[in-house]
C-alpha cells in the first residue's frame, strides 16, 4: 500500500497527514507534554511540519510505518502509527493535539487502526512503550486492552543519547480489546467538615511539611529521614501506581481552602475483597478529628463502592492518637502484631491490629442513625 486508507467510525477519522494540518501540527509539537514525553524536534515551526507531512509521513508506508491522521469535528487531532517490526509484530506509537485530549478521540482513532493493522496487515502482536511517568499513555494503552510488562531500564532514546526508563505493554490478536486489570480511580468525597481529593504536583511543599515533622517521623519510621521535594514527588508516583495496578486509592485531606492537611489510603487492596487503611496528618491538623473524619470516608468508599468486606489497620502500641482514630472509625482490635512495625528511635515494635467487616460496619452505621433519629 503507498499511503493511508481513510477509516472512520462515524465520530472519528483516520486518513493521510494535508497540509491544511500544518498549523495544527506545529501546536501539537510545540506543547510542552509533547516535548516532554516524545522526540519530536525543538525547535519546532512551520518547515519541520511540512517536512512531517511531505516527506515523513508518505515516505514512511514503503518501510513499515503506517501513520495517520486523527480528525475529529473537522480538525486535526493527532497522530497515531503502526510501525511494522516484521514476522506479525508492530508497535504502536500516538500523539494528541492538546485540544482533543481527555475526549476519547485517540482511543478511537487507536482502536480503528488496531483493527486495521491486525486484519489488513497480518499483525498478531502490538507492543507499547512509553517513557515512566506518562500516565496519560499507560491510561489509554489500559483502555484498549494492552497487558502491562512492566519497566524496562534504560530502553527509550529521549534527546540526544539520552536513554530513559520505560513502561512496555502488548496486545495480542486475540485479545479482548478491554481493560485487563482494575485501574482504580480516586473520587472526590466530602462530609461537612473535611474533602477528600486526588493528589496533585502543588501538594507536594504540604506532604514534606507533614512528613518531615518529628511525630511523623517517630511513628511513621519508614519514611525517609530527612524528606525532601524528590521523596514527595516519588510518593505521589507510587500513589498513581497503586491506583493504576488497582492496589491502592490514595487522597488529600482538605477542607474548604483545598489545602492539604493530611492523607489517607486503602491500600493492599487484594482481588476487591480486604484493604488496610492507612493516614496521617499535617501538624496544623492535629487533634482536630480531621483524620478520623476523612478516614470513615474512605470506610465508605471502600465498603460501598470497592465492595470491600474486610478492611484492616494497625498501629504501635503506644501510638494512642492512630489507635483512637483507627477505633473511631469502628475499627476493632484483632490481636497483637509481635514486632509488627517499625518507630524511630526504637526501630521494631510490637503493633495492635485491627478490623472491621463489612457487616460490622453497616450495622454501626445503621444503630448511629437510629440514635439520630431518636
């Protein structure tokens, strides 16, 4: 074949890069996302997306590499290849011009040229890489059924003879083109005091506050000593990991202001069935009920909408504030943890644990009402 088919599923089409794309190519190009997570060339004007169009994409279909256009609503959207690897291997490469992201457009357009490349050209096995930390890559890789492989050190080419670490993932022929795993997503939930968000960058200064705080330190003995922005920025990391591998819901505590004044998870969470919960706070928030509160709404969500039947936690004996909120919540001791944490300066040290089920738990929630009502 010499050149793109035109394909659509009636909302989204695939076809040969035009020139009347070049504008839309530059601003694409020029994005900071798209510096950050691929090669294109910087700078990037007007020449280099005629090039792109002219010479790049057509050329490319006589060696393997299979590009197309995304258009939606009459506009460019995107770009979006299949790069032929030979023996019915391909892997599979996408870009977004700012203004379609987070509509579904790529997905779309991803999928089409999947089914294309797997009925039209022989594909049996489409493989994905991305550099770690592009989320909205692995997001819409999860989306069309890929499996995860996991991370491959030093794999990718960035700028130069830059070399990065990268995710990798397949999709075979025969694959169901869903979702393989649970990718679990952090809701908003309020009460009339405290709320409950994502995670963001901008929390980052608030979490080296509340981690590097010597009560914190002391109890949470684990955490790095000292803390600094990079040990934040990596939790935050680990944090949008749990959710994408479906072990962990992580949120902010905020209250009206949206500043954080504490965190709390579920975490360890095993086939939809059991999780730990887990917390803490920020100095100013201390003493306040701020963490119990929060922590009952993650209860909620966990129980209501994970479909969690049992949900554990645990604290060092003499952590009397964890304990209580843990016990506020309707957690209920289940037997002492020998050496089953670790506290600065101690190092091990014997933990109480808990529990509460789900039948536990709604009926407490159940008798608080009636207490209410009469």
């Amino acid at each position: 074949m010499s050149g793109a088919p035109t394909l659509t599923d009636g909302t989204v089409t695939v076809r040969a890069h035009r020139d009347d794309d070049l504008d839309a190519i530059v601003e694409q190009s020029q994005d900071p996302d798209s510096v950050r997570w691929t090669t294109v060339p910087t700078p990037y004007g007007l020449a280099e997306a005629q090039y792109f169009v002219r010479e790049v994409m057509p050329g490319g279909w006589a060696d393997g590499r299979w590009g197309f256009a995304v258009e939606a609503g009459g506009r460019y959207a995107g770009t979006v290849e299949l790069r032929d690897e030979g023996g019915g291997r391909a892997e599979i490469a996408f870009g977004s011009h700012p203004s379609a992201r987070g509509t579904g457009t790529m997905e779309r357009a991803c999928r089409m040229v999947l089914d294309w490349g797997f009925a039209q050209q022989g594909v049996r096995t489409v493989v994905w890489h991305a550099h770690v930390g592009n989320w909205a890559s692995r997001r819409l890789a999860w989306r069309l059924g890929f499996s995860f492989g996991g991370t491959l050190r030093g794999y990718l080419r960035h700028r130069g003879d830059e070399l990065v670490d990268a995710w990798s993932a397949t999709l075979l022929s025969t694959d169901d083109r869903s979702p393989r795993t649970v990718w679990l997503e952090t809701p908003v939930l309020t009460d009339s005091v405290v709320r409950l968000r994502p995670l963001r960058a901008s929390d980052v200064d608030r979490v080296v506050e509340a981690a590097a705080d010597e009560r914190t330190q002391r109890w949470l003995g684990r955490m790095p000593s000292p803390y600094t922005s990079d040990d934040a920025a990596t939790w935050l990391e680990a944090t949008t990991e749990g959710a994408a591998s479906g072990t962990s819901v992580t949120w902010a505590v905020t209250g009206d202001d949206d500043v954080l004044v504490g965190a709390v998870n579920l975490f360890d969470i095993e086939a939809q069935t059991s999780a730990e919960v887990g917390f803490w706070a920020h100095p100013t928030a201390r003493g306040r009920g701020v963490i119990t509160r929060a922590s009952a709404l993650a209860l909620r969500h966990g129980f209501e909408t994970l479909g969690l039947l049992r949900i554990q936690g645990h604290a060092a004996l003499g952590n009397a504030a964890s304990r209580h909120a843990l016990e506020a919540i309707g957690l209920r001791e289940a037997g002492l943890a020998r050496l089953g944490t670790f506290v600065r300066p101690e190092g091990r040290v014997d933990a109480m644990r808990y529990d509460v089920l789900v039948e536990e738990w709604r009926a407490s929630r159940a008798e608080a009402r009636r207490g209410i009502s009469a």
